[in-house]
C-alpha cells in the first residue's frame, strides 16, 4: 500500500482547482450572440374562420420540411382581420418585417399565399421593395409568386385540380371552382384557368365570388350543359369566409341556393387550396427561385 507525498499531493489539488476554474470560466462566459437566421414570412390574406386554419397549419409544415434551417413566421395582409381577432398579437407584413431587421434577420424570402398577382400580392411586393436595403435593416427580400402567375403555372393547376376532383363525382356532374375575383387587370388569370380546365374536362368552370366571372355568367353557362349535379369547390387558399357565406350559406343569393332554385342539386367540398399539397408545393417551390 502506497501513500502519496504531502508535497505531491498538494501540486496535484493545485492542478485539480485551476482545471476546475477553467471549467467554470468557461460555462459561465458571456455566450456570444448567434447570428440571426434567415427568415421565411408566410403572407396570407387572413381568416376569421377558426377551422379554415388548420390550412395554414398544413402549409407551415410543409414549408419547415423545406426549409428546415429558417426562422418561419407569419403575416396577414388583411388590415381588418389583425386586431379584431382574439390573438392580436398578429402582425402585418410590414410589423413582421419591422421585427425581423430589429432581430437581425439579413435574407427574408416572403411566401405569397395568393392566388393571382393581384392588388394585395402587388401590395405585399411594394413593402417587402420598402424594407429592403434600408441601414441596419435587412438585406435583401424576396417575395414568390402566387400560384397563377404565368402560363406554366395555370396548366399546372389545371392539371393538379382536375386529378383532385372528388372521388364521387361522374363526368356528367358540373364542378365549379369558385374563387375571390378582382377588379384588378388580374382578373385575367381566372377565366385562362377556365380555359385550360375546359380543355382537360369540359364540365369543369371557374367562377367568382366578386367581379370576373359571376354568378349569372357561370349559372348560365352550366344551365346550358344541363349536368345531373354540380360541385362547388373553393378556389380560395382557405375556405373562410367567402366559402362559408357566399358560396355554402343559407341566403337566397349564395351559389349553392342560386343553383338548387334553378333545379340543379348542389354538391359541395369545403376545403381551401392550402389543403391540397400539390399545390402547396407549387408554392413554396416558388420560394426556392
Ligand atoms: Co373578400
């Protein structure tokens, strides 16, 4: 049995004690600040209907396995849908990109959800355009194009929501795929989508809730075909409001009662586009360019 030398000892504790104030040193040193990541904003019109939210649950995700080194956060572009909710701690696009440049965020790549380059997607280009470049702030922005921005795209969707009809539906029952309308020049991009629809399935149309193509424009058009039913089918990013109300609701001027009184059963889908993952993919494929 051997014992250690006092002398010996006492240099080993000394050693022990410096290795030991090191360790502490260096847990306790100041972290330095990592650099902030960069950032996709997901810029949707907004919803004041709960469940159409799960949509946008659906479209986070896919875009976090996309891009899973980002910070992701979210903006809505209607003004009157962000303090009137009951989480007001939504923000707008320009309040989301205000605190990303106080966070440090250099890149941001806007995710447009919208469906033509309308007034809210120009409207979203000019203040990403704003907060780019200014001192201190971020470095540079880019905002996706909306899901119907060129020719490709159109056939694209055409292609994607005549394979996603419903399971139920025969070739001799109308489909209608009714979206938002504008007064803006691109309301074009709604009855070119109807025209590579028709090419793929001539009883498939496009309506619109406002402008574009209306009720009576579209009723009269599928009247002449005399279906056996007719589907309506959202061509909204989110079956909120619109979809609840104007196409679905119980009042004599929705579509769905427009159409029972001219004596065409009505079937309906309550899905938004944002619940379609093709489509998904179209746009967020947009965010890679
Ligand atoms: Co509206």
């Amino acid at each position: 049995m051997s014992t250690m030398r006092p002398d010996k000892l006492w240099t080993c504790l000394k050693t022990l004690l410096a290795v030991m104030g090191m360790v502490v040193f260096v847990a306790t040193a100041p972290a330095r600040a990592a650099p902030a990541k960069d950032a996709v904003l997901i810029a949707a019109f907004g919803t004041s209907v709960k469940k159409a939210r799960d949509a946008y649950a659906g479209i986070e995700k896919q875009v976090r396995l996309a891009f899973p080194d980002r910070e992701i956060r979210w903006a809505w572009t209607a003004h009157s849908l962000l303090k009137t909710d009951e989480k007001s701690s939504r923000l707008s696009p320009q309040e989301a990109l205000a605190k990303l440049a106080t966070e440090g965020v250099k890149n941001v790549s806007v995710l447009s959800l919208h469906v033509i380059p309308g007034a809210e997607y120009h409207n979203l280009v000019k203040t990403a355009r704003t907060f780019e470049g200014l001192p201190k702030g971020i470095r540079s922005i880019t905002v996706s194009p909306p899901l119907l921005h060129d020719t490709g795209s159109i056939k694209a969707v055409a292609e994607i929501l005549a394979r996603g009809l419903p399971e139920k539906r025969t070739r001799d029952e109308a489909v209608i795929f009714v979206g938002h309308g504008t007064h803006h020049p691109a309301g074009v991009y709604y009855p070119a989508l109807q025209y590579y629809m028709h090419q793929l399935d001539p009883n498939i149309f496009v309506g619109t809730v406002e402008d574009n193509l209306n009720l009576e424009t579209v009723l009269a058009a599928v009247r002449a075909k005399s279906p056996r039913a007719v589907w309506l089918v959202p061509l909204m990013t989110v079956a909120g409001d619109h979809t609840v109300n104007d196409l679905f609701g119980a009042q004599k001027d929705s579509w769905r009662q427009a159409f029972t009184s001219a004596g065409i059963q009505v079937k309906t889908v309550a899905s938004g586009l944002g619940e379609n993952t093709e489509l998904v993919r179209l746009w967020v494929n947009g965010l890679r360019q």
